[in-house]
C-alpha cells in the first residue's frame, strides 16, 4: 500500500456538530509525513508532505550528431521511454548541436519497466527511423536528496538499433529523487503528456508568485494661476482632474472671480512598483452638465516623485506648466498648478477583505520589522473532487491549488484527468503578524480544454492566531461550495500546517501593537474612498499576475481577494443577524439568571446571593478582585475544552443550508442586475418588508434615547418636575445616610420575594413609557 493510502481520520470536529450535515465536518488525519526523507539519515525541506519518489531525467544537450538524406540535416529531439510512458523534448531544425537543458519527471510508483530508453530522432521520421539511442538500468541510477549538490550530467555515446556506435553524443542526468529536488517544479511530469498539449505544457506547472508592492499615491492640488476660461472670460468654474491608468480623480469645482484659483484638495490613487505609469493632470473648466473644456494639461512620471515613510516628512509642493488645450488660441499660455505627489510608504495597501487579511505591514521596507515566525503549509493531496468536465463519457478534473499569504501566492502543478489528485507540494512563509489569514483554493484549470475561465471548487482559511504553536495540524477539509441550486461539497483538501515562533517576546508584543500602520491612524483614509482603492489595488494584482508565466487568471485573483464579500446578500444579512444574538445571548442569560434571583426561582440560590450581595456591599473593595478571579476561573475551567481544530467554514451559521432559491439566485445577481423586472419588484418588495421590519427596531431604540434626553429638557413640564424632586430627595439620603446601607437596601428591595411584588409593571417603567418622544413630529 502506499504511503498516502495509509492515513486515516481519527476525529472529526465541527463548530456546531449537533445541527451540521457530518459532511462538512472537519476531519483530522494522520498521514505519514517526510516527503524529504530518503531512508532514515537525510532530511529534506519537505517534512510536512507525503514522500513521492521520481525518476530524474535532464536532458541538457547534443554534439555531433550525424546528418541525414541527402542534404545532411537533422531535426532533432530526444524521446525517453519508460514502460508505458514517455516524454518528448522540442525540436531543433538543422542543428547538430543542439541544447534543450528539460527535465523529466517519472513518478516512480507508475513504473512498471526495467529500463530507461534514450532515443535521438529527427522531426519528420516515423518511430522505425529514429537515429540512435542509450539505455538505462533503473537499479544503477543513483539517488540524490537536497542539500546534496545537483548531479553532474555526462556525456553518452549513441547507437543505433544493431548496437553500432554511431557519431554524436547526447549529455545527460539521471537520479532518483522526491519531490523536494529543485528540478520538481519545472520538471516535465512525462505520465501527463498524453493528455496535455505539448504547447501550454508550461500553463499546468506550478509557481510562485510574488505579489506587487502596492503604494498609495497622493496628489496634492494646491492652487492654479493664470487660469482664463475657454470663453476668454476671467470668471469660471474650474476643476482638476488627474488619471492614473484607469483610476480617475476629481477635485470640486472651484469658482473664483480673479485669475487664480484653490483647491487644498488630496487625492490618492494606488500605484505598484516600478511606477511605470504616467500622472497625467488637466485643469478643465465647467460648462454644464457632462460638458467639459480642457483648459491646461500636463503629465508627471511616477517614478520621479518623492517617497515618504512618515507624515513628520514635509515634502514642498511644486509649481508645473500647464500645456494649454486645444480649445485656448492664447498665443501666451503661461498657467501654472501648484501639487504635491507623494509616494506613501507608511500605509499599508489592502487588495484583500479586511477580514481575511494575510499582510498588514506599510508599503516601504524601511518600516518592516523582524519576522515574529515562520508558517509551512503542506498541500497533500485532495480527494472525492466533484467532476468539472466530461471525458470518454466519465467525469474527471484538472484541479490545481492555489494558496495566498503575505506577498508571496503560491499555486501547485496541475493534475490531469485526476478526481483524487496528490500534489505533496510545501511552501513557507514569514509570518510578521499572527492575526492574518492564509487561504487555500482549488480551482479546475480549464486551459486544458480551452475554456473559458478557471472554476473554484472548493476554499479554506486558516487563522494563524488559532493554531498553536509547533504543532503540525493535519486535517481533512470540506471544499463547501455554494452554487444556485444550494450549498454542496465538492471534496476534501488535505493539509498539514505549522506555525512556528521565532521570537516568543515579539510574538506576544504583536498582541498590544496597532492592527494597521500608524499613518492608517494619524492620517486616515475615508472608509468608502478606501473601499475604491481596494478594488483598483486588487485590478493591479490580477493584471500583475495574468502576465507572469503560466499565468494567474483575473477569477482566480478575485475569488482568493473575496472581490465579492462587500455586496448585499439575504443570507450573510441573516447569518451576521444571528451572530449578534449569539454574541448577546451571555447577556441575555445573565438577565434571565438576575430576574430568576429577583422571583425567587430557586430560593437557596437567592439566599446566598443575598449574603454574597452583603459582603459584596460591606466590603467593596472586594468587587473588582472577585471579578478578576471570576474570569480567571471561568477561562482556565474551558482550558479543559479549548479548541483542538483550526476554525473551518461552517453551513449552519452560514445559513447555507436553509436558504431559498430564490435567495440564493439574488446573492449570485451580477452588480447591476440581470434579472427581469418581475423578479427585481419581487425581491424589492421582500427587502422592503424586511426593512421595515428593521427600521420600527430602530426606531424603538431612537424613542427610548429620546425618552431619556426629554427627562432633562422639560419637554413633559410635570414629568421633569417629577424627576427634579425625586433627584433632590435621592441627593439628600446618599449624603445624610450611609452610602453601603442604602446599596444593601435598594439591592434587597429588587430581589424582594414574590410576595411583596404586584403582576402590573413597576411605578419607574410606568412613569418612563409616558415620557413623549419625536414620533409625533415624524411625518
């Protein structure tokens, strides 16, 4: 049996396990992990994936080959063979020396063969014609495990079919080896090439991807000088528009009677190194509605402004020529505007869900710290994938993964025609904030069958600060997915994760310093021009990476970013509902248990609540020490019960699994919507029911805070009156009385057995619900 077969679940966990389907439940598995192990006495970088054994084979180049046909030439390209399996270098035209430098990888549980054959052929010829070749016993191919040095290729001396030494030599090297050989990611898997295209070969490796440093830009406008309108008038309304690829800025309008005109408006765009673009800036008068004359233009390279780190850095503004329009016919054009462009490096740019953050530090290096850790992530292998395409009349998948944290996007390689595909792929990462989120996406690559776009299968999350530290979690989890017909499982991500601390000190300093840069709070941002920024920024990553090789598709960026976690949906509304009642609900309890005292429910329990309340009163400095030791308590009897299990996504307070149809259709509408007008009268009508619903809550707390506030301003003259004696009174017992004795006696006056208590509401709630409020000025 195989390694990877030998693991198997020993717990399964699930936030809510009593009401969620045990199909999405979280499951821990106990693989056999040591992909860098060979024997006992070498370790590789992979000790938190699966060992997976394969046969190196790099063909680097030729010399001297031998011609052919009259003309002398050759085509040539090597092929190896191995059993059933082969791989197939490119070819060369008329080149007798040519150099491939490509590596082959043969997964070594797949060979059924003895030997390893080398064959030269020449583009054109049928296989019974091909040159010559070399062959290879597989128990004399030596075994080589990083940090060994790469193995040295060597010179072999061709032959043809009859065994005759021929002319040419071809040089290679060939290992054993794991997948943590340095030639794994870009090796050629040769089992694969019977159903990939030699052509987008390279579009199935895996990579890694660093993402683009982002800044955030800010313009400063200032003034302009020697402005005339395009009707050679003086007065005018005049505004500066500045453009930064696609992301367009306007100031206000400004109106002046003299020639100059002020704004002291700041604009901030998102910009990513090198800073190739231009900031290009028009000055343009206001005629009327969606009409607008250039008056002055000019265009400033990025990578020549001022970079700061901190706001104690002034930066003078600079005066720039305006390039007149081509609607002035001044002959003299002398106007000026008065900017400040400054490259931002205190912020920190966010291209993801503020939720799901996996960096926080600013954009300039200069103000990184010291790493608090190191996080290692084991993409195993996935399992019981939901069929994405058709082959031979059988579902099958192309599936790959992809996982993003910090500045660095990692994807695995794809695997072909494959429902259970094994990657055993390890990444790390520096950790510089343990409250970040590491998310792991498999998607199905539809470039294999020229498709469209690349699906999501299934996502997960990972909380850094939830997991303890040096302690591998293996687990199994649910890929959820939620389609229009409902949510549905589309099969199981096995992973192995490590958190480790460098420095314990820094780790728990992390816990007191601010979440964010410290310009995020000295000069912040406005909260809706943020959210703008943060889909331009993300615009920038998925360009950024759709031009790396193999490329990182725009929806694959956008899912893993959480593009869509900020539009309305029924059912997020509804899930967040019940998370505040969730959250309320201790305070709900602890009410539930006072009234409980106060009635008498359980007369024992009210007793010795009655003598704690006595102590508690004559001696009060106790109250905080018993609070205190209360809480120290309460968290170390739930250290018996603390988690064991990294959070996961959970269907029940999702509400996925009791959402309707209908609801769910509206939460997969593109922005604006699609849908027909009896459809959108019909879900307006269902959002305005539910916000009426919401708006009589909200006004029944503004009219209990009005209440309140009309006690103090004699809106009800005799109710004011009321409380003014009944204020004076009160002042007069806490100064003449003991202040502890009339505590013990108001304390004892609420929790009065039931006996000395009325059915009707109490005299203080009467007199409070007959305050008047503004309902009656409401129209």
């Amino acid at each position: 049996m195989a390694r990877s077969e030998q693991a198997s679940y020993v717990r399964s966990f699930s936030a809510m396990s009593a009401s969620q389907s045990t199909d999405f439940m979280l499951k821990e598995t106990a693989p056999r992990l040591g992909g860098g192990f060979i024997g006992s006495d070498k370790l590789g970088a992979y000790d938190l994936v699966e060992k997976m054994s394969y046969l190196y084979v790099r063909v680097v180049k030729a010399r001297e080959l031998p011609g052919l046909g009259l003309g002398g030439g050759i085509d040539p390209y090597v092929e190896l063979r191995l059993g059933n399996y082969k791989g197939t270098t490119r070819h060369f035209e008329k080149n007798h020396s040519p150099e491939w430098n490509e590596v082959f990888a043969f997964s070594r549980e797949r060979i059924q063969a003895s030997h390893l054959e080398v064959w030269l052929g020449s583009k054109g010829l049928v296989e019974e014609e091909r040159v010559a070749y070399s062959r290879f016993d597989l128990t004399e191919i030596p075994t080589r495990v990083p940090p060994d040095s790469p193995l040295a290729p060597e010179w072999y001396r061709l032959v043809d079919r009859e065994g005759k030494r021929i002319s040419g030599e071809l040089m290679l090297a060939v290992w054993h080896g794991t997948q943590a050989d340095e030639c794994f990611p870009n090796a050629i898997h040769a089992e694969e090439t019977h159903a990939v295209d030699a052509r987008i070969n390279t579009l199935i490796k895996g990579k890694v991807y660093p993402s683009p440093r982002l800044w955030y830009t800010r313009l400063q406008v200032f003034s302009a000088q020697d402005i005339y309108a395009t009707n050679r008038s003086p007065h005018g309304q005049v505004f500066v528009k500045a453009r930064v690829g696609n992301q367009l800025l306007k100031t206000k309008v400004c109106r002046s009677t003299t020639l100059n005109y002020e704004w002291n408006e700041h604009l901030v765009f998102v910009c990513a190194e090198p800073f190739e673009e231009l900031l290009e800036i028009s000055v343009e008068e206001h005629i009327e509605v969606n009409k607008h004359k250039v008056i002055g233009h000019c265009h400033l390279p990025l990578r020549e402004c001022a970079r700061r780190t901190s706001h104690d850095h002034i930066i003078k503004p600079s005066w720039y020529d305006l390039k007149r329009g081509e609607e002035i016919k001044e002959e003299k054009f002398s106007a000026k505007i008065n900017l400040c462009v400054i490259h931002e490096g205190g912020y920190h740019v966010m291209a993801e869900s503020t939720h799901y953050s996996s960096d926080l530090r600013p954009s300039s290096k200069d103000l990184w710290r010291q790493p608090i850790g190191l996080l290692e992530l084991g993409v195993l292998r996935a399992e019981g994938l939901a069929p994405m395409r058709s082959k031979d009349n059988k579902g099958t998948c192309d599936a790959y993964c992809v996982a993003k944290y910090g500045d660095k996007w990692c994807r695995t390689r794809t695997i072909i025609d494959n429902l259970s595909p094994r990657f055993n792929e390890q990444y790390t990462w520096d950790v510089h904030d343990h409250s970040t989120v590491i998310t792991i996406c498999v998607y199905h690559n539809c470039l294999i069958e020229k498709g469209a776009k690349d699906l999501l299968i299934g996502k997960v999350r990972i909380r850094l600060s939830t997991l303890e530290t040096d302690r591998i979690y293996t687990h199994a989890y649910p890929l959820i997915s939620l389609h229009h017909s409902g949510v549905k499982k589309m099969g199981e991500l096995h992973l192995a994760v490590r958190f480790s601390s460098t420095s314990w000190s820094n780790l728990l300093y992390s816990y007191a310093k601010p979440h964010l840069p410290t310009m995020h709070y000295i000069q912040p941002i406005n909260l809706v021009h943020q959210e703008y920024l943060r889909e331009r920024a993300m615009e920038i990553v998925a360009h950024r990476m759709s031009r790396m090789e193999p490329p990182l598709r725009r929806e694959v960026v956008e899912e893993m970013c959480d593009m869509r976690s900020h539009l309305w949906s029924m059912r997020r509304s509804r899930a967040n509902f019940y998370r505040l009642i969730t959250v309320l609900s201790g305070c709900f309890r602890i009410v539930t248990w006072i009234n409980d005292i106060c009635c008498w429910k359980n007369p024992v329990t009210t007793s010795l609540v009655h003598i704690l309340f006595a102590m508690l009163v004559a001696f009060p400095n106790l109250i905080l020490p018993t609070c205190f030791l209360y809480m120290f308590l309460i968290c170390l009897w739930n250290f018996r019960f603390r988690p064991r299990y990294p959070p996961h996504m959970n269907t029940k307070i999702s509400f996925a699994e009791t959402i309707h149809h209908d609801e769910l259709a509206e939460e997969f509408d593109s922005f604006p919507t699609s849908q027909s007008p009896e459809i959108v009268k019909m879900r307006y009508d269902r959002l305005r029911s539910l916000a009426g619903r919401i708006q009589t809550i909200v006004g029944d707390f503004a009219t209990h805070g009005e209440r309140i506030h009309a006690l103090f301003t004699w809106r009800d003259p005799r109710a004011t009156a009321m409380f003014l004696c009944w204020c004076l009174c009160m002042a007069i017992v806490m100064y003449t009385g003991p202040f502890q004795l009339v505590v013990l006696c108001l304390g004892f006056y609420m929790m009065r057995h039931p006996r000395l208590r009325y059915r009707m509401p109490s005299p203080v709630m009467n007199y409070f619900r007959r305050l008047p409020s503004k309902t009656d000025c409401l129209i």
